[in-house]
C-alpha cells in the first residue's frame, strides 16, 4: 500500500489525527502540505518552545524581543539596532555554496523587516578537521557562497569563528549573524493589521525551487521531474540588493504597514505568520503571484523557497506608491490579495478555494514536546577524569608546545577566511575581524557597534550548562575588552536529535547555563534560532549554543584594541587564571597536543565575569588600558603571544613572570595549566605605568583580582616561572608564522 | 593517441539561473524582444591522451562526475573528437 | 564645483564615495540614478565600487547600457572629471572608455586587504596632490582585478604615462608578491590618453579617515577639487 | 520559428586562464595524468524567436559581439538549430 500524503511530508500519524481534530474535518493536500511545513521543526520549534520560553528577555535597552523577525534594542541618539543569528546547517552539508549564500540571504532579510538597513555580518562555522578533504571541501565552498553573496549586498563581514572538530565531519554548522541600524521611528513589524489592506508580493518570482523534498514524486509534480527538482535553493545577491533598496524607501516613505521576509515555507509562513500577530486573517490568490514556471499550482506557490521575496502589508490607498517604488528598482511586485477578519489563512487557485486554516492552528499551533532527558553517560565518565593522568610536560617542552597550539587550526590565525569577505565596504569598520570583537562606527554619532560571536563546542560537549555559560561570558568580555558595555544577546542553537534523551539533556542544561550567564550579566536574549538534527548515522555534532553578543562603545576615542602599544608598559591579568587540572578539561592543550577530549570544564564564577566586563568598560573610559586581550582557547599563553603578534612595531614582545598569578599557592597548580588551561575568568591587559594605580583601585572597586606580571618588551616573549627560571623564550616573529600559516599548512 | 574533449556543464532544468535571468534583462533592454529564454552554462574543454574514443569518453564522464559537475544542481553533456579535426 | 556619484543597480560603494567627497572633503556632492540622462551641472562623476547588475555575465559589462552612459561619452568629450573605482573601473574597460579589461584575479578569489601603490604619473588632474613615486596604503576588496592589455597597449600606456598607479611593495618595488590578483605589470589604475578619465582597482574612497586605517585616498579627490577649481584640464595626462 | 542557440565563448589562445589551470591541477590530484591542458568557457543558451536560422544566426552574432562577448578577451562561436530538436 501507498504511503499517505502526510508521512511523506513528514507529519506524524498523531500530529495528522491532532490536525483533523482541531480542523474538524480531514485538510486537503495543498493544507496537508501547509501544515506540514509549519508544523515542522523548523517553524513549530515543537522540542524547544517549552524551554525557550524560561529565557531573560527583559532589559530596559529592549525594544523588541523573541517572536518577531530580530530583537531590536536600544543604542542611543534616537537609533536602535536589529539584530538575530540563524543557521543554514543542513543546505550547507548538501550544496556548501548555495546553503551558505542563501543562509546569509535569509538572515539579512530578518533584519531588513524590521525596518532597518543591514549593515553588519558575522558567520560561525563548525567543521569537521581540516586534515579531511571532504571537510575542507565544505569548508571552501561555504567561506565563498558568504564571500559571494555577502560581498554583493555592499554588508560587511566583520567577524565569526571558525571551529574544526571530528564530530561536525558529516554535520558542518553555518550560522550568520546579521546586524542592521535604524531610527526608533523607523521600526517595523511584521503584523498584518487592518481589515481590507493590501498584501502584496515583492522581489523575485515564485518558481518551485525548495520545495519540500518529499514531495519530489509526489503526482504533483509527476515522477519523472525528481532529479530536477532538487531541494536547493540558488541565491541572488543581485536581487536581494534591490530588494533591501527598494524596501527601505517604502518604509522610510511609510507606505507599508506591515512587512516580513519570506524565509522557509514562503508565502505560507509569511502569511499565517503576520496575521498571527495582528490576529487577523489573510485571504490570497495564488494566480497572482509572479510565477518563474508553467501551472504552478497552490501548493506550489504556497511552499515554494524561492529566494529574494517579501510580503508586505499595504493601505489601499499606497498600492501604487508601493508598485512604483518595486518598479523602479526592478523587481515584481504584485497584489497578492488582503486582509481579513476571519481569523483564517484562505488561499484561492485561480479562483475556487484551495485552503482555508484557522491561523491559530498554522502559528504556535503545533503540538509542543516535552521530551524525556538522561544524562549521556561520557558526563559521568568524564567528572571522574583525572588530570593527573596527563604528565606535566617539562619546562624546555612549554616553548615548543605553544607554537604548537598557536598554529592549532581552531587557534590560529583565520586570515584564509576573512581576506574574502568585504570587511570594509560602508567605511565604518574601526575593527575588523582578525583582533577580537568587531567594532564598527555609527556614522553622526561618538558611538560604535561592537559584535562577537562565541561557543566552544568542546567545552558544551562535556558540560553543556558550563559550555552555554562561557560561551555567554567570553563573548561579553571579548565586547568590553574593546570598551563596549555589552547590552543583549542573540543565539543559534545547534543540536542533534531532541528526540533522543542525551540530546534533550544537553539541550536543557545548555539554555540554563545560557539563561544563568545571561541575567548575571544583565545581557537579556532578543532572538535566536534552534537547529535540531544536526547528527549522521547516531554521530551529532558538539552541542554549540552559539552566542551573538551586542555591545555599544559610547565613544570611539576611547576604543581599546588587542595587540601590545608601546615598550615598557606594564602587564597585568585582570580576573582569575586558575591554573589547576581541571582547568585542562575540555582544553585545545588537552585535544591537540595529549589528543584527548575528557574532563568536566568548571562554570564560570558569573559574579567575576560581571566586575571583570565593568573593569574593562570603565578601565577604556578612564583611558587607563592601551590593550585588552581575552583569554579564551590556548589560555594564557596564546593571549601572551596574541598581544605580541598584534602588538606595533617595537612593541611587539614581552617579559613576564607568572609568580604574581600565586603559583604554587594551589597544591593542584601544574605549569600547564597555568599557561594554557581555558575556562578562566581573565584578561591580559598593557598600560602605562603610571596608570597602575588607578587599574588597582579599580579592579579593587570590583573586587577583581589585579596581578602585574611584567612588562612590554620588542620582540620576543619571555616566561619566567615563579622561581625566576625562563620557561618560555620564542622570537615574536616565530609565533605570528606559527600562527599566520597554522591553516594552510593544516590543509595542506 | 589525443583527443579534445568538451564538458558542457548546466543548471538542471527546475534550478533558476540568476546569471542567465539578468542577461536577458540587458538583451531585452538592448531590444531583442525575440528572446525568451537566456541559461548560462559552463564549458570545459580539455586536450588528453588516450587509447581510444571509448576511453576518452569514459574518462571524460569520470572526471565530470567527480569534479567538473555538482550532482545536486547540475547535468553535464561530453562531446569529444581526435584533436586535430575542427570542431 | 559638483560631483555626481552615479548610482546603478548593484552599486554598493555609492554612499562611500558621497561620504568621502561630501563629509570629508567637503566638496558638493549628489548621487545621479543610473537611467537618468542629464549630466548637466555636475564637473565630475564617480563610478562608484560595487556589483552593477550583479556583474553577471562580466564584470561591469551589463552597466555600460544604463541610459547615463550616452551622455556620460558627451560629459568625457566635454574634458569633465571621471573616476571608476573598482567596479567603475571594469564598467569603464568594458565601455571602451579605457582600454584592457579586468580579468578574474589570479587567485581565483575575492581579496580584501591593504595594498601599497606607487604613484606613477603625479600631472593628473587626479593625483596632483601626490609626490611623484609616493608610496601610498589603500585597500582593495575585488574578486575581478586582474588587468589586462595586450603588449602594445600595455606599452602605449606606460609611454604616454596613462599608468597611474602600480602595486608595490613597502619600500616601493613592483614585485610578483606586491600583485595581489595578477595584474599586468603591476597596474592598478589607468587614465585615459587625454588624461580625465581614471579608473583605479583600490579604494581611495576606504582611506580618508585616520580611524579607517589611513587617509592616503583623500588626496586622489582634493586633486580633483584642486584640478577643476584651476579649471585647466584637458591635456594634463601627458607628462 | 523557435530556435535554440548556443554562443560559446572563450579566452583567446595567448591568454593565461587561472580557471582552467587550477581545474587541471585538481584533475592532476585526482591522479588523471593523460589531462594536458584544461580551458574554461561560458555556454549561453539562447531560446529566440526568429523567421529563418539566417536571421536567428545574425540575431545570435550581433548579440555576442555587443554583450556577450568582450572582443578585448574572449573569442565566440555560435551554434543554432530548431528548438525541439536534440543537441
Ligand atoms: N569565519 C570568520 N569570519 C570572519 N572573521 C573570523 C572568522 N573566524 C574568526 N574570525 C575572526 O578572527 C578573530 C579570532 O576569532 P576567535 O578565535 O573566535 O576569537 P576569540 O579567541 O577572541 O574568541 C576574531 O576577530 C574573529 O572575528
Ligand atoms: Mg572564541
């Protein structure tokens, strides 16, 4: 016997009962398919409501929260900022280009609905070890379908990380982040309010790329079109450019009344979605919508991706504004059909009724799982892991070591990636990528963005509640390393099968760990996206709770850079380097050098994170830092050689002593762990001397640990331990090849 | 003995081709109205050793299969003949 | 004195350029839609950075048939001002209105970062400002800059000085590792045989502000404003 | 009539294409020693309205020398014949 229809869009036999229910009768197929894509995963967030909604949402700097396109928050002088990550993992494990061009597409298009004009990019990549040719193959193809999509739109790309690792091989992570400014009044929804306005179409025409895979052979669309009918979507750039144009002389001319960009399931999301909002109904014609192909029908229209497309809400009276504007950049516009009070999305095929659905059931009206959760056995395993089975290496091994770590792919230097990305077209970028947080300027105003995206999905894996937690606190303290106050965050969580308890378990305690860091460092949750599945044959990907951290530096003369400025002045680690053997678990030492993934990281001490990111932000205000650098993976020591590597000419090296971070006080305390254990609550910091008093003061203000360990030197790094012994002595220049070249000798 | 061999490469038919679509748009403001339909493919043409037509062929398709050609969005079309002859 | 930066659809670097000129050089500035015809008031046009129709097919070909372009051919005749950076270069190869074309860079990839050139013809209306083999920082981000001519052009332009500007290193030398996409001899812009029209790969545009990274850039404009307020144009690409 | 054309086009002979050669050295990766030289192209396929395949020729030939092709470059060839038949 046949399958029916519903299994092969994916529903469930009870999800089906459940939709005969609530409908009251059995839907047809074009409803069935309308269902189906919005009670997927991806739009019904079915495994993961429950949970989202215990994050911190609330901030005084908030404008908008969680449920509309991008949160928007408060930035001063009559402006805010839009902002949301979203991922584009699976196209991107299919067709790396293309899932990554339209990835970038998709989230700029969130941003742009909000009313404000796209101006930063960030992307977050996970894969598998660059040793692996498949692995670097996915790798080239996503770094240039962002190069070749991002760069068209004229949107920088300012910043990212790039992370390799075993279990992202068959399952690479694609996040971008998209970042847009606008005035206060200029804000956007997306909200189909208003009984008799006009919903229009706007953009590229509707062909049937997208749609869902399995309804390839589906006698809609006829057996022998499966092959060609592939579930990638191509992007264009070009179109998208006009579109963010032409959307943004309708709203500043205020002729739209509602907007919203149609990501996955099209026109139908896009739909159910605005009059959820307004709690209104929609009634279209889909012989209306500018069509790329031949008899098209409603199920087409209404499930189709195709990319580069808007839904706007229009006063009668502004449909020709509307059309003139669409018309003069180029792109289709249409009058798709209007706004009703029925509470029901109605969808005619040239002319007779095809769907009729209460948006209620379509948005928020799928079933919510609470899943069971287990903890993975590795956790318990891995608490019992003893650092002592790992032999301290010999004082003459450090140097080697971390040339080793600092050529270490997910350490070194990303430069391969970045040098293809437009980082500075809109001449505002003050600091690109390459050197920490992204800082970039609000031209008319002293102010400047500043942008991070963080996680260590190594770190999640083992600890997933400490993982999400530093991942928050290490993004914040990369912001306020620059002088930035951070304000709020955005998330991408990426996952495996929530079905299955470990996962579910890793989940939860990811969104504590998040929520927990969050509310102590008053940066409240906007927005985010969850990607589920992320797994092959039983093999998920580390669970990465990927952080979007906002920040806003209130005058950019006073910005602090990474990177030593000038000889003598002295050095000091602000906040705490533990130092002991638990500060090696989850660590790039313990992965790349005694290749090993064990041990259960600690949680960052939030009270310290929090005094640490005011330090930072009054110490750049003050004008007491001349360099902040953060120490996150390589620990200490790559933060030392960071801080040369970037340092200027004749300030490109140091001489410290790591007595003054009390080795020896703690019996646990090894060389190793001082100098490159992670999960510390630190940052390595230059300034002049006569500045060290002011920094003690207030470090003491905050009850943050101030310890001077030396002082700026020309070219070298030198690391005395506590008994004045050199343990480290590298030529900076050694270092930056280590680094620079870390990649590409990797790949090779 | 060698031959030329040519890989044409294009989208599938349901893929939409941006590159093409803008093309007609300048055709069409040039005035051909008569053009209806503007796909861009790509063309690789490739001098190589072999023992035979047959082998040439084969070799061709190989290397289509595995470099030349992304299953997912594309179909790719091998003509070769003895390198010499006109095309 | 007005600049006009021409905005097509797909330029990206539009308002760089009005910034750059307006705000910072602060001259009189004002952004021309690309199917205009009128070049009526403007002495000088930016063809500005970006990706002119998606640069589909080549890069810049598709522009060349907006309708500013006819009366752009009047305005170059008339020995007014025109400079195409980056995609206004290939726009103005691809016109005819220089010669050469801009190739796919040798590494078959986009490249952005901070380029050092050499001033190679300072009797330009463009970069009188300059001292004569100056060396200058100025960032490029280009996937298609790869210039090329055949010989003989390539000669002509370098003995009729029309070589503005060549990719060196820091101490000034045009070697292989200073070309950042292969261009021939090292050439990053060009004027035309009367002089009042160049097109540059780099992004004068990107440095005129200290806090950008460098202000090397400014002066290609305060020539220009120099130039056109001595009113003494045509002729001057000779050297 | 309905014809389907094909302008190819392609560098002329003396111009170095990175394309082509970073194609072949993968092709050389991939162990395909008998590859001695790779050029890339562009295939445009053009669906037009035309009286005759003459009118549909010169169509295709003006076409190219305007747009399609830069003369500075790229050398064409064009191929036309009645839609509906097979290539
Ligand atoms: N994919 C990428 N795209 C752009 N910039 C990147 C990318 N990956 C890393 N970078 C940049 O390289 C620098 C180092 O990244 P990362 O190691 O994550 O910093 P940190 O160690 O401070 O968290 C940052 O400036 C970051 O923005
Ligand atoms: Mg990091």
């Amino acid at each position: 016997m046949d399958i029916p229809a519903w299994k092969k869009m994916g529903l469930k036999d009870f999800e089906y009962k459940e939709i005969v229910n609530r409908l009251g009768r059995e839907p047809n197929y074009t409803e069935t398919g309308i269902f189906s894509v919005l009670w997927s995963e991806h739009c019904g967030y079915k495994h993961s409501r429950s949970l989202l909604r215990t994050l911190p949402t609330k901030g005084e700097k908030v404008l908008v929260g969680p449920g509309e396109n991008a949160g928007v928050v408060d930035i001063g002088d009559g402006l805010a900022c839009a902002f949301k990550v979203e991922s584009h993992n699976h196209p991107c494990a299919v067709e790396p280009y293309q899932g990554a061009a339209t990835g970038i597409g998709g989230i700029v298009r969130d941003v742009l609905a909000m009313g404000a004009r796209p101006v930063i990019l960030l992307d977050s990549l996970r894969f598998g070890p660059v040793e692996d040719a498949r692995s670097r193959f996915l790798f080239g193809g996503v770094v240039s379908g962002i190069a070749g999509y991002g760069n068209c739109l004229g949107i920088p790309t300012v910043g990212g990380e790039v992370f390799f690792a075993e279990p992202y091989k068959g399952n690479p992570l694609v996040n971008v982040l998209c970042a847009g400014l606008m005035k206060h009044e200029d804000l956007h929804l997306g909200k189909a309010y208003g009984v008799g306005n006009v919903v229009m179409i706007v953009g590229h025409s509707t062909g049937r790329d997208g749609i869902h895979g399995a309804t390839f052979a589906s006698d809609v669309l006829g057996e022998d079109n499966e092959d060609k009918r592939p579930n990638v979507q191509v992007g264009d750039p070009f179109m998208e450019k006009l579109l963010i144009e032409a959307c943004l002389e309708m709203m500043h001319k205020g002729v739209v009344v509602g907007i919203q960009d149609m990501g996955a399931a099209g026109i139908t999301s896009s739909c159910a979605e605005t009059a959820a909002r307004a709690g209104t109904g929609l009634s279209i014609e889909i012989a209306k919508v500018p069509m790329r192909e031949e008899n098209m029908t409603a199920y087409d229209v209404m499930l189709s991706e195709s990319q580069e497309r808007m839904l706007l809400i229009v006063k009668p009276e502004k449909v020709d504004e509307v059309a003139a504007i669409g018309k003069k950049w180029g792109l289709h516009v249409a009058n798709i059909g209007r706004v009703t009070d029925s509470g029901s999305l109605e969808v005619y095929e040239y002319g007779k009724l095809a769907a009729a659905i209460p948006v209620s059931l379509l948005v928020e009206g799928s079933p919510v799982y609470c899943p069971e959760s287990a903890e993975p056995g590795y956790v318990s395993n891995n608490t019992n892991w003893a650092a002592a089975s790992v032999k301290v290496p010999a004082k003459s091994e450090l140097g080697g070591i971390l040339l080793k770590l600092l050529a270490a792919p997910n350490i070194a230097s990303k430069e391969t990636v970045y040098r293809q990305y437009d980082y500075m077209v809109r001449t505002d970028t003050v600091e690109g990528p390459g050197k920490g947080a992204a800082v970039v300027r609000v031209k008319g105003t002293k102010r400047a963005l500043v942008l991070k995206t963080d996680c260590n999905g190594r770190l999640a894996y083992l600890n997933p509640k400490a993982g999400a937690a530093w991942a928050v606190a290490e993004s914040a303290r990369n912001v306020a390393a620059t002088g930035a106050r951070p304000v709020a965050i955005t998330n991408c969580l990426n996952f495996g099968n929530p079905e299955r308890p470990e996962i579910y378990w890793q989940f939860k305690e990811a969104i504590a760990g998040m929520s927990e860091a969050c509310v102590a460092l008053g940066t409240p949750v906007t927005g985010g996206n969850v990607s589920f599945y992320n797994e092959t044959e039983g093999v998920a990907v580390y669970p990465t709770p990927v952080i979007g951290m906002l920040g806003v530096l209130e005058d950019l003369d006073k910005h602090v850079s990474p990177g030593f400025k000038s000889a003598g002045d002295a050095i000091a680690v602000l906040g705490k380097v533990w130092g002991d053997g638990r500060s090696l678990a989850g660590s790039e030492y313990l992965a790349s050098i005694c290749g090993q993934v064990a041990g259960n990281p600690r949680e960052p001490d939030l009270a310290l994170e929090k005094g640490l990111v005011d330090v930072l932000v009054e110490g750049a205000s003050l004008g007491l830092l001349r360099s902040a650098q953060d120490l996150s993976e390589g620990g200490l020591a790559v933060a030392l050689a960071e801080s040369c590597i970037h340092g200027e000419d004749g300030a490109c090296g140091a001489t410290i002593s790591i007595g003054a971070i009390g080795c020896g006080g703690n019996p646990d305390h090894r060389p190793d762990s001082v100098m490159f254990g992670e999960c510390n609550s630190a940052v390595v910091v230059s300034l002049a001397p006569d500045k060290e008093q002011a920094l003690k003061d207030l470090c003491a203000r905050h009850s943050v640990p101030l310890a001077v360990l030396g002082q700026v030197g020309s070219d070298k790094l030198v690391v005395k331990d506590c008994l004045g012994g050199e343990i480290i002595s590298l030529a900076t220049a050694e270092m930056a090849d280590a680094w620079r070249n870390g990649i590409p000798r990797a790949a090779k | 003995m060698k031959f030329m061999g040519t890989v044409t490469v294009a989208l599938k038919e349901g893929i939409f081709d941006p590159q093409g679509a803008a093309v007609k748009g300048s055709l069409d403001a040039l005035g051909y109205a008569q053009v209806q339909r503007v796909r861009m493919g790509k063309d690789i043409v490739i001098a190589l050793e072999a023992a035979s037509i047959e082998e040439a062929n084969s070799l061709l398709d190989e290397m289509a299969r595995k470099l030349l050609a992304n299953p997912v969005t594309e179909v790719y079309r091998i003509a070769v003949q003895e390198a010499g002859e006109r095309p | 004195m007005k600049f006009g930066v021409i905005v097509f659809p797909g330029s990206n670097c539009d308002t760089d350029a009005h910034h750059a000129i307006k705000d910072v050089v602060g001259a009189d500035c004002e952004f021309i839609w690309h199917d205009g015809v009128d070049l009526q008031g403007f002495d000088a046009v930016v063809l500005p950075g970006g990706f002119s129709y998606g640069d589909y097919l080549r890069s810049g070909a598709l522009a060349r048939f907006s309708r500013i372009m006819s009366s752009l051919y009047e305005f170059i005749e008339k020995g007014r001002l025109v400079i195409g950076i980056c995609n206004g270069f290939q726009i103005l190869t691809e016109a005819g209105l220089l010669p050469g074309q801009l190739l796919s860079n040798d590494v078959l990839e986009f490249r952005c970062k901070w380029v050092n050139l050499r001033v190679e013809n300072a009797k330009t209306p463009f970069t009188s400002l300059y001292r004569p083999r100056e060396v200058l920082r100025m960032p490029i981000a280009h996937h298609d800059g790869n210039y090329y001519a055949e010989k003989d052009v390539l000669d002509d332009l370098e003995r009729s000085g029309q070589v503005v500007l060549r990719y060196v290193d820091e101490s000034g030398n045009p070697t292989a590792e200073a070309n950042p996409n292969g261009a021939a001899r090292n050439i990053a812009g060009i004027v035309n045989k009367k002089g009042n029209v160049l097109g540059l790969m780099p992004h004068p545009e990107r440095c005129v502000e200290t806090i950008l990274g460098g202000e090397d850039g400014r002066r290609i404009f305060l020539s220009m404003v120099d130039s056109l307020s001595k009113g003494t144009l045509v002729g001057k690409g000779r050297s």
